[in-house]
C-alpha cells in the first residue's frame, strides 16, 4: 500500500514539476520579433549571424524560423566561431560553404575573414544578429558582432540586433578596460573584463562611440521581462551551449574564473575533462595543501575543494593530476576573475620554482596580455606574485565603466 502512494505521489506530482523547470519569465528578442510579425524584416532581404543558441522558447532555430517566416526573405547565413551549426573546435578556421538544411549560402566570420566583405553583403539589405554570449569580454561572439557592424555601415546595410540576456546578470563588473596596443579579436572593445551589458547595449554603446559616419543603422528588438538583477538560472529559459565548453547555465560563471590563467596553458583548467574552467591542477600540485591556501584566503562567496583526475584531452592529457576545484557559494558576492589571480599567489607561494610566469614563453605571454587587455597586470604581478598589489590596477576603470554604460541600459 505505502508503494502504490507514493507511485502516485509522484504521478501527481511530475506534471507540478515540469511546469515549474518550464517557466520562462522572460522573452528574448527573437520572441518579440515574432510577436511583432517581423515588422523590421520585411520586404528586406536578410542575412543572419547566428548558432546553435539563436532559439526561441520552444527551441527552434532562428534560422527556421526566418527561413519559414512568409514575411521573411532570408537570403545568406554567417557563421561565427564554432560555425552556423556548432559543429567546429574552439580556434579551429572555418570555410564557406551551403547550409544543407535550407539550401542557403553560409558566409564564415571564422576563415579567411572575420569581417563580412562587401562580396559578401552584396544580397542583403539587413544583417540580423541573434548569438547567446555570456557576458566576458574575451568571448569571440562579441567582436564578431562588432566587425559585422562596421561592415554594415561600410556597405549601407541595416543591423538588427536580437537581445538575450546577459548570463552574468548586468550589475556584475571586472577588470580594467583595453588599453592602446592590446586590442584583438578577443579584446576588440575598450570595456572591462566582465561587463554588465546585453549584447543590444553593447551594440547601443559602441555604436555611439563611432566617428560620425561610421556608425551603422542600428535596431535592437529588446526583451521583455529581463532585469539586470537576474542571471541566467532565473529566466525559466533553457541553456544551448555557446561552444562545447559552455555546457551549462553555470558554465558562464567559471569562464571568466580561469579563462586568462588557462591562457598560459602549464596547468589544467578542466578544458579536457568534466569541468572546464572550474579547477585549477597539474602533476606537481598537491591538492590538499593548496585547498588549504585557498580556503584561508576567504574569498567572498567561494569555497574550494579537493581534486585528482586525468584529463581526457588537452592540458595534461592523460596523466594523474591534482588541485583545486572551484565552487561558487554566492555569485553576486564573489568576484570571479580575481580567483585565478590568487590561484597563481598561492602557487607561487606553495612551489617557487613553479611561478606561474617562469613556465611560459613570449607566444603565451602575449596571449595572457591580450586576454587582459594591459601587460601590465603581468609585469606587476611577476614583480611580489601578490595580487594585492595588482588588484586596484585591474579595478581602476570599474566605476567609470558603470557611469559610462549607465546610459545605454535598456532593461532596470
């Protein structure tokens, strides 16, 4: 008998359940393009950049959906890293080629060009932009975005930017802004690290920034229901991974954790295992020792434990390694890109003849300076290997930045 109730406890209560993971709070702007029948789009022809993430709340392409639209004249697709469909490695190039599913031209931001080139636009009369980022200015989405614009208003092209939310919310932000001689594909904006927009505001931002005549024809299809407090978990929508090491919602938490640091590539980040950009090992860590370091430290809102595994791909492959993993107890009070840099104090500490900065070589380097926007975040670090004495170097321009940006919110 007490079987059968709770047989049906759980009939019943499944349904609760399920419409309850399924409550969606929000409506990107693919949802309100819809709701607005197309308005921007018609008697247009339309090239769209997008990915996997271009979904509406019943997961279905944006590319089927402006595909099959009658309002809608899709003519060309563009591909960012990673490609249309999704389907290519982290910095792997891509080409050009036909999209199978509709028949329609794919343009590669990822090859030979990543700037759409006027061959390229000579179809279209608007270019949609409709990517999940998440919110780290290194993320390639962004710069994509920007290039597609200054090509737009090199060519006389409308650009409609789909909004999505921020995963990191729109109140959280870290890092100094890109200095003159470190900008690049994965620094192209003079923003912080982590920045607190949408990526509708950051078009409305640097847009506005533009040299008259140099800015583009630019709409954003605003969401409805998106408030800058709320991260990704609190929308009710489902997560599409941006690449394969985005899998989940919490994901976009930990890029900006240890992405710089795994730019330096002499110790495992979890790129290669279950949890990327959550751990910090490597074969000549111990781990309890450096989860003790790490604890004491009392990071706001993290706490650490131990780790040992061996990595199925990339740094470390296939050897037994050790460290820390990293668990977010508070995300609004941690602050995220600051761990890695008193990952590497500690290590410096634990194992001298292991300094982070003594491991790598110039091609590293530059590519840790870049990521950063500044070499000055290294050459001050190298100097004690304390990042107390970097920190309000990386935090300068924050407040500024907020003031700054204010003015582009689109959501409160």
């Amino acid at each position: 008998m007490k079987r059968i109730h709770i047989i049906i406890w759980c009939l019943c209560t499944l349904p609760v359940l399920a419409t309850q993971a399924q409550k969606i709070t929000i409506k990107t702007g693919l949802e309100v393009l819809k709701e607005q029948r197309f308005q921007c789009l018609k008697g247009k022809r339309v090239g769209l950049i997008t990915n996997p993430t271009g979904v509406d709340n019943h997961l279905r392409s944006t590319i089927d959906i402006l595909h099959e639209a009658p309002e809608v004249n899709l003519t060309a697709l563009y591909g960012p890293e990673h490609g249309v469909r999704g389907d290519v490695h982290a910095g792997d190039k891509i080409d050009s080629g036909t999209d199978p599913a509709t028949g329609l031209p794919v343009y590669s931001l990822y090859g030979a060009t990543r700037k759409p080139t006027p061959e390229m636009l000579k179809d279209i009369d608007v270019l949609v932009y409709d990517i999940q980022d998440i919110g780290c200015r290194s993320f390639t989405y962004i710069s994509t975005m920007g290039l597609a614009m200054e090509a737009a208003a090199e060519n006389n092209i409308e650009f409609v930017v789909l909004d999505r939310p921020n995963p990191l919310g729109g109140l959280k932000i870290e890092g100094c802004i890109v200095e003159d001689g470190f900008f690049s594909f994965v620094s192209q904006y003079k923003i912080p690290y982590v920045y607190g927009l949408t990526c509708g505001e950051l078009a409305l931002m640097q847009n506005a920034d533009k040299q008259p005549g140099k800015a583009c024809k630019l709409h954003v299809v605003k969401m409805k229901g998106w408030k800058r407090k709320m991260d990704y978990t609190q929308t009710g929508l489902q997560w599409i991974p941006p690449s394969p090491h985005i899998p989940h919602a919490h994901s976009a938490f930990f890029y900006p954790v240890s992405g710089i640091f795994g730019e330096l590539g002499y110790a495992s980040i979890g790129v290669g295992y279950t949890i990327p950009f959550q751990m910090f090992a490597a074969p000549w860590i111990k781990a309890a020792e450096l989860t003790r370091r790490m604890n004491a430290l009392r990071i706001p809102g993290v706490i650490f434990r131990p780790i040992h595994l061996k990595p199925f791909y990339a740094t470390n492959k296939g050897e037994f390694i050790q460290g820390v993993q990293v668990h977010i107890t508070d995300y609004r009070q941690a602050p995220l890109s600051d761990i890695q840099f008193l990952v590497m104090q500690e290590i410096a500490a634990l194992y001298p003849n292991r300094a982070v900065f003594a491991h790598a070589d110039s091609t590293r380097f530059q590519m840790f300076d870049k990521v950063c926007g500044s070499n000055r975040i290294r050459e001050e670090f190298t100097r004690r290997n304390r990042w107390e004495d970097v920190r309000p170097y990386w935090y300068k321009d924050v407040e500024r930045f907020k003031k700054q940006s204010k003015k582009y919110y689109l959501y409160p």
